[in-house]
C-alpha cells in the first residue's frame, strides 16, 4: 500500500503548478459546497475568534480558507518531486541573516511557527542556513505508519532533520554536547492533551490549554527565541521573515515568552484568516472569552 501511495504522490507532484491549480479548483468546490468536509466545525472556530464580523464576512472567510486548504494539500504534496532551486524561488526567507549571524556565533535558536500559510514548504530552510549548522523540526507522529513514513521523506527531501515530539529533549542535549549549532522549528500552536494542561492564555477570543515546552526549552537551553511570519505573496509563493521575540527570554517571567508567541500569532492571524488551519477543532478544551 505505501509504495502504491508513493507512486500517486510523486505522479500528483509531477503535475505542473498551473495544473495543479486548476486541479485545486475542482477539489474546492466538492469540498466545500458537495461533501462539505468540515464546515461546521469552521464555521464555529470562525464565529468564535472574530465575533465583530458579520455572517456575510465569515462566509467570505471560510470559502478563502477552504480555496487556500486545497491549495496547501497540494503544494505540499509538490514536496514530493520539487527541486531545491524552484522551492527556493517560491518559499523566501527574509532576515535570514541576522539568524545565521546568531549561529555564527555558535548559539542555537528556536523558531516558533503555526499552523499558518504552507509549514510544510518551511522544511526547506537548511538550503539557506550557514554551512555547518543543521536545521531541525519537531513533529508529532500519525498515526497510520505508512503515512508518517511518506510525511517525513517529504520533510527531510531539502536538508532538515525530524525530531519527533517525545524525543526533543534528548536530540538537543545531545546536539549541544556535541557542540552543534543550528535551528530547531517549533509549531507550537497545537493543544496539549487533557490531562497535561497546565496553563491557559488568551486567543482569539478564548482562553486556550497552550504547550510549554517550547518555552522551557528555550530557557533551560539559552536558545535565541525568534517567530516566523510568514506572507502569502500569491498562489505558490510565500515570504518568511525571521522576527526576534525578545532580546533575554530567560529573564521572563514564566509563560510570558508563550504569550507573546500567541500575540504574535493573533496578529498574523488577523492580517490574512483564510491561512490559518481552522478545520481541526482546536478549541475543544478552551473557554470562550465573553466581551464585557
């Protein structure tokens, strides 16, 4: 089954971009409007987050976010095939080098991502990181193994190392006692299980169980924090600018370096909603904030 579901990858990710699209198009349309994957968990996660917006402005946003859904499937199934120099004309990267100055120097950072514009397409930064550092992404596992195995080829096709969540910890002690220098990715918007929530932070219009470690590691580490906001310049091309989140994080307060990654989420947010992976129902555990 796997080889059967690699051969359909790579004929899909043959199909040329302005295909692809059209392709895409088509798919939107059954999605949204015939099996109507979805909309009602949107929809909710829509009307919650921008509760200032009229329902006629919550339909433009959704038939947006569902467009730009297929969109994302696709490109990131073009991982498959894509060579470096085309995604490197599609996915820039700006201010990279004040990071590779920062690894310079001998000192890892951490990049702080969201579920927002095409992650997968992020993968290829190691194509413009200094030479001798290496670029790591943490990932949480499928569960269908096959499906993991595909997912995680795609990611490693341009250079970066998948870590999976549970062994974060240990790949970096060993990574630092050996010395190594580089950037370790972090989509840390996801919802930590029930049973391990400790602390809640506002966003979008709810109080969320948020994800920690990022922050603690950052700390117990001396990591450089940065944020990746990123920019749909148009269909197949994004911008990625490297923004520093603070000049000493380890000199907050617990939990204010993941307040401000959630800020900063919430703004990027806002610029362009449609980018923002609202079909999974992240606010199962979260309490509605209620306006005064």
């Amino acid at each position: 089954m796997i080889y059967l579901i690699s051969f359909l990858m790579k004929i899909l990710s043959s199909i040329p971009f302005g295909i692809l699209y059209i392709l895409s198009d088509g798919i939107y349309y059954l999605l949204y409007y015939v099996v109507r994957y979805r909309r009602r968990i949107v929809r909710k996660n829509l009307v919650e987050s921008f509760p200032e917006k009229s329902e006629q402005e919550i339909v433009v946003i959704e038939k947006k976010f569902y467009h730009f859904f297929t969109d994302n499937i696709l490109e990131s199934l073009k991982m498959t095939t894509i060579s470096p120099k085309e995604i490197s004309r599609r996915m820039k990267f700006k201010n990279l080098e004040a990071v590779n100055s920062v690894m310079k120097k001998g000192k890892f950072i951490a990049l702080y991502m969201g579920h927002y514009g095409n992650w997968e397409w992020v993968s290829s930064l190691p194509l413009h990181m200094e030479k001798g550092t290496i670029g790591v992404q943490i990932y949480h596992e499928l569960r269908n193994k096959n499906m993991n195995k595909l997912v995680l080829r795609n990611r490693g096709r341009m250079g970066a190392i998948n870590v999976e969540m549970r062994q974060t910890v240990r790949y970096i002690k060993e990574m630092v006692s050996s010395n190594k220098v580089g950037a370790v990715g972090f989509i840390a918007d996801q919802s930590p299980k029930k049973r391990e929530v400790r602390h809640f932070l506002p966003f979008l219009h709810h109080n969320i169980p948020v994800l920690t470690g990022t922050e603690k590691i950052i700390k117990h580490f001396g990591f450089e924090a940065w944020f990746l906001d990123v920019k749909r310049v148009k269909r197949g091309y994004y911008e990625t600018e490297f923004v520093k989140m603070h000049d000493d994080p380890q000199s907050l307060p617990d939990f204010e370096l993941t307040a401000l990654y959630y800020k900063m989420l919430e703004e990027m947010i806002k610029s362009r909603p449609e980018l923002y992976l609202w079909s999974h129902n992240r606010f199962k555990h979260a309490i509605e904030l209620k306006e005064e």
